[in-house]
DNA sequence: ACCTGAACACCGTTCAAGT
DNA sequence: ACCTGAACACCGTTCAAGT
C-alpha cells in the first residue's frame, strides 16, 4: 500500500476506482468479485492490493469521489437571491442529468454504507452537512419574507431532503424515467411544504 | 426442497427464517455466512437447504413475511372516518413500536432488493400495492372536503410515502431515537402538503 | 518499488451416504 | 423422508518470488 511515487499512486487508484465503477453498475457490488475489477483495470491481485486496502476501501474511494448526489444540488442554494426557483432549477437540472447507472451506483453505496461503520458515519456527517447548508439558505429566505413565516429552518431542511429522497428511492425501484415524471409533483409537494406566495392557499 | 409433510416443512422453514433475521440484524445480511445461520437454526447445512433453495431465498421469505413497514401503516387508513387524524396516529403507533433492530433489518432488505431481480419486482409491486392504498383513503377524504381541493390523490400518496420513506433512512444512519423526534416536523410538513384545514394558511 | 500468480482460509451450495 | 458432513467451485486477501 505504502508507495514512493505519489503520482503514479493516485493514478493507480483512480483507476482502479474508475474500474470498479463500471463493474458495480454492470453487476452490482456483491456480484462482482476483485478478479473482475482487476481484469477491467488490468492488472493482477497482487498489484490491485498494492494500490487499495480492501474492497470495502474501494467503496469508500468512490464516495469521496462524488461526494454524494445531494451536494451538487444543495450547494449553489446558499447565496440563491430566489431560494424557491433556485432549487426548482437545482431539480429539474438533476433529473435531467440522472440515469439509471447513477441511481443504482448511488443505491449500491447506500447499501454499503450500512455494514461499514466508517462508512456509515462518514455518510452520517454528510447528510448533517447537507442539511446545514440547506438549513442556512431556508433561514436567507425566510429573513427575505420568501417562505412561509413559521417554518423551521432545520425541521424544513430535514423534511425537504427526505422527501427528495425518497423520491428517489421510487424512481431507483421503478427506473430513472421516474423521476422526471414525479418532478412535478415533487415540486408541487415541496411549494406546499415552504408555502410559497402564489403556489397558494385558498 | 419438496417433502411429504407440509406441517414439519413449514416450520422447519419458519425456524430458519426466525434464524437468520437474528443472524441479519446481528451482523448484518453479507456478515453472516450459511453456517451462521446453520448453527443458530440448530441443524446442518445440508438439513437447511432441504427447507430453503438459497441465500437470497431466505430473504424473500422474510419479506414476505413482514411484508413491508408500510402496509401496516397504511392498511387503517383506507376506512378512517377522519383521514388527517388516522394517519397521524399510525404514525405515531408506528414510532412508537419501532426499534434500531427493525431500521437495520428494513435497510438490509432494501438493499438486497435491488440486486436480486425478482426480489426487486416484488418490492416495486409492494410499493405499487401500498400506494393504491394510499391513494384511495386519500380520494375519500377529498370527497368529503377535508383536503386541499387540488390534490391529485396519487401524486400525493407517492409523496407522502417518498416523504416518510426518506425520514425512515435518515433514521437509519442516525439511530431510530432520530424518528420520534423528527415526527413533529413530519407532521407538520404532512399537513402542509395536505393543507389540512387549521392545519393554517396564513 | 512495482508486479506476478500460486496459496490460504472461507464462502454458498451440492451430494453420496446414512437412518 | 429426513438428515449428515465431506467435497466442490469460488471468494477476498496475502505473500514468496521475480524484475
């Protein structure tokens, strides 16, 4: 594992990780074994380990690689001057940037995440993250009057990402299309939960 | 697999099951090897697999035999005199009655479903089933007027569910104190989402 | 330092052999 | 019919041996 040239180490891994990838999407993670993704990488057991720890290392090289679905779209919502069209935008950019590969990548870490309490934690901190950053953008807008006066920054946030979500998971049971056909009703759900002027009330 | 006596076989597979559910919240799904569950059931790998075809066997059975969070949940709802209120109360029942043991459970299952084809079929018909559910309680209710007029009756079950869906994972990774304490933030999004009179626009 | 591939302990599953 | 446990093919990982 330990190697003197740094550059040709993080190059290993990445694509070995790059590798991996493929692998999981095809197969998913228990049914592709490490001989798999060596020979999608080319190369043997012995030099795969030399570059990564365990497979259980492998997975958790990919989550920092993508950081997570939700980071993407949470963090251009901070300094938004319309929070409420800013993430309507943020979601119809991430439907339409979605596929299939990436729902069951992201269902397959998620899966993962659960067994390795690393991992688990480190997606823990990630979610509360997430939320914070949400938290502060909601707590802008209500200082702007945008949103409905009584709502709670942090409850808000944590409610708005379960709703997303889960919606997810629907779309990662039933196929990607899903998603862009749930969009509507997902923005109409989230336009009641914040209260938003003119998306009314009676 | 095929035996005489259907009594001795059903039970024999009920104990397996009971076995592996230890064995699975224990260790979780791919931590607990055949022999694991062996040992725990009291009998031989060969005894074993007379009652049960296979690894991923197991876990449809267990699948069906929970069948699901949500249909417990949901289940009540179709004849409640008062939609808003039924719902909220299993909800809160639910929380109640629920513990970190079945959150790891729920998630070991979830994941598996998606790698397994035909597991994954029947948990997306599970979820079809438990939103036409959803769906009709929330039809009555809108014909008596105790609902925002707007709502189209499955697009709002498909929200609710993704809504209290995503609050179960969050509780997932944070522990399962995590849901009764999210519970009056989800309520009052669920309100908010149903307009429920009093429930209050501004 | 970097790489190989045989070897190790273990996995899910099968099957000849018992009763 | 029901049960056993050794045997099979394969897994993730290691390590002596090469360059």
């Amino acid at each position: 594992m330990r190697s003197r040239d740094p550059d040709l180490n993080a190059e290993r891994r990445q694509a070995i990780l790059d590798a991996a990838v493929s692998c999981f999407v095809r197969q998913g993670f228990h049914a592709t074994s490490m001989k798999d993704i060596c020979a999608e990488a080319g190369m043997s057991p012995g030099t795969l380990y030399h570059y990564v720890r365990s497979k259980a290392d492998i997975i958790a090289g990919i989550i920092d690689n993508q950081a997570g679905f939700s980071r993407a779209l949470i963090e251009p919502l901070a300094e938004a001057a319309d929070f409420r069209a800013a993430l309507f935008d943020a979601l119809d950019r991430f439907a339409a940037g979605i596929a299939d590969r990436d729902l069951v990548l992201n269902a397959e870490i998620g899966a993962e995440l659960l067994r390795q309490p690393s991992l688990r934690e480190r997606a823990a901190e990630a979610d509360r993250a997430s939320r914070r950053t949400l938290s502060a953008a909601i707590a802008a807008a209500l200082g702007q009057g945008a949103l409905r006066h009584d709502l709670d920054p942090d409850d808000t946030a944590a409610m708005l990402l379960a709703l997303i979500d889960g919606a997810l998971w629907q779309a990662t049971l039933n196929g990607s299309a899903h998603f862009a056909a749930a969009l509507p009703a997902l923005k109409a759900a989230i336009g009641r939960i914040l209260s938003v002027p003119g998306d009314g009330c009676p």
